[in-house]
C-alpha cells in the first residue's frame, strides 16, 4: 500500500479528476510565525478552492503521511513548536519514529507524486546559498526537480540564495525554469531580477501541456514555474538587501549551518523588516496557489481528452 493517507476531499478529488494543487507545511512551521502562519495556510487552501481546485496540504502527522489536512491539523501544526522540517533525507526517518513534521519543497514533491498530484504551488524554493564555494550549501529542493515529476510553482528564489549559481544548478539538472509572462527570473519580493530566466510560458495552457510531454517523454524530473509577486505587493531589491546582508552575517558569526540556516533567515528578515517581508510574502504564495489552480485545471481538461 502507499504510505499517504489522502483527505476525504484530496480522494474524492483523485476519483473524480479534479484539479488538486499540493501545499507544503515548512512555510508553516519554519518560514512565518504563528499566528500569521495559519491564517495565510487557511487563506491560500480557500484561493485554490475559490479557483475550481482542490488543496492538499502534505504534513507528517504521528509518523502518518498526509495529502490533505482537516483544519484542527492544520491548527495544530501551526502552533506546533517542536515539528521536525522534513526535506527528501529525513522523511522516511520522521515516519518510523511515529513524529510530526513540515514538509520542505523537496518532501511536498515525493508526497505529491505518491498521491498523484501533478500541481503543487509554494513561495520560494531553495537554492544554492551564498557563500556556497565553502559552505557546499545547496537545497535538496533542486535535485528534487531533477527526479520527481511535479509541476512546481515559486515566485523565484530569495535574495537569501545565489541566484546565478541557484539557475546553473538547475541547468545541469535539466530541470526547466519557467518564468511566467515575462522574461527576468523573479526574485521573491521583486518582480524581477538582473537574470533572465531560461524559459518563458504565457499561459497555464502550455505549462500543462509541457508537463504531459515530459510524461510521453519519460523524462522523470519536474518544472519550475517562477511566477513574479505582483507588482503593487513588490519590496524593491535595495530596501531588502542591506537586511538580507545583515541576516546572513548573524547566522555565520553564530555557526549556523544546514537546515537551520534557512529558518533562521527568514526569521531575521521577519524581524529586522518588523513584519513587512510577511505582507509580500503573503502575497505571492496567494498569487502561486491562483496559477497553480489554472495550471492543474488545464491538465485535469487535457487529460479528460485524452
Ligand atoms: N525559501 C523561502 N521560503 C521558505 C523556504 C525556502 O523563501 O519557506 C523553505 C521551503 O520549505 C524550502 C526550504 O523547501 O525552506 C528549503 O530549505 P533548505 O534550504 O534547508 O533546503
Ligand atoms: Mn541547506
């Protein structure tokens, strides 16, 4: 048997062929602090309803493996303090210990594929942090879209992250980056950034197509579909660096490393913007889940014609 345990709502959807778009849960318990956490968890699943889809949230729950979450759950891992954050390495471990945790961009991408879901929406994945020559730093979230075949919608990488060296991983991979009707590569807060991105689709018509074709081709990788915050919701690059700059010398000077260097990064940025990082942050993760539920939609309708 799969080790996913689907909501009543994500099996019914399954069944039925509706469009349903995976959630992760680290920007939960890792990436925005209570309560403003929940309150976007429970506002992004409504967007993706509002938008004809069906959301499943993927946690670790007792060891169980869930695709869909009743809201005391997610209530509870919201409040949660001592949630594991679960990228590709630690999942299996989490479950055989009977514990709770958040899945990263990497976990939410094995969880999705095991429940069938081709559509997952976030804010940002990780990359390839800065000073990575010597930290070897480099998310599992990359080579997770190199192996597993979900559509992944982000609004590019953070400025936390080298973003030349983030997209040259990626190109090695084979992992295509999307930018959606523009050019630039989006950086998070910023609509865009110095860097094209290496691909460019305009409509969730052809990103749904281009997700099948990888399918008939055998390719087993997914799509990285960077979708710019909207521009009224965008913090310009100059206000954020200096604080981003600030950030990331607090966690070498205190011995930061591996998974605790992302957290603790978007906790800083949290604090020393006193809060205004979070507004955009909502604002983007809302606008992904909107094109996620376009873009599942188009495949539940080129599926249906077979
Ligand atoms: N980047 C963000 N927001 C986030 C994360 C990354 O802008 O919430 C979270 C995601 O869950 C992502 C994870 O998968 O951090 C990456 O962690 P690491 O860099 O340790 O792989
Ligand atoms: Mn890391």
């Amino acid at each position: 048997m799969t080790p996913i345990t689907l909501s009543p709502a994500v099996a019914e959807a399954r069944a039925n062929g509706t469009p349903i778009v995976a959630l992760e849960s680290t920007i939960i318990t890792h990436g925005m602090p209570f309560p403003q956490n929940l309150k976007v968890a429970r506002r992004v699943e409504s967007d993706i309803r509002a938008n004809g889809a069906v959301p499943a949230t993927i946690a670790v729950l007792n060891g169980t493996l869930h695709a869909g979450l009743t809201d005391d759950q997610l209530d509870g891992l919201a409040q949660s303090q001592d949630a594991a954050k679960l990228s590709r390495a630690d999942l299996a471990v989490c479950m055989a210990q009977g514990r709770t945790g958040a899945t990263t961009v990497a976990a939410t991408m094995i969880a999705a594929r095991l429940a069938g879901i081709d559509v997952f929406a976030t804010g940002g994945i990780g990359g390839v942090h800065k000073g990575a020559g010597d930290s070897f730093d480099i998310s599992a979230d990359l080579t997770e879209l190199a192996q597993t075949a979900v559509t992944v919608v982000a609004a590019g990488a953070k400025a936390i992250l080298d973003i030349p060296k983030t997209l040259e991983v990626l190109e090695t991979n084979g992992v295509p980056v999307i930018a959606y009707r523009q050019d630039s590569f989006p950086a998070f807060w910023s609509a865009r950034s110095p860097l094209d991105a290496p691909l460019r689709m305009d409509t969730p018509d052809h990103i749904a197509r281009a997700h099948l074709m990888r399918a008939r081709l055998g390719l087993p990788g997914g799509q990285l579909i960077a979708n710019p915050i909207p521009e009224a919701d965008e913090i310009p690059a100059d206000t954020l660096a200096p604080v981003i700059a600030r950030a990331t010398a607090e966690a070498a000077s205190q011995g930061i490393t591996g998974k605790a260097v992302t957290p603790f990064l978007l906790q800083r940025i949290f604090e020393l913007t006193d809060g205004q990082s979070l507004t955009a942050n909502i604002a983007l993760v809302r606008n992904n889940a909107r094109l996620g539920a376009e873009i599942a939609a188009q495949i539940a309708t080129l599926r249906s014609q077979g």
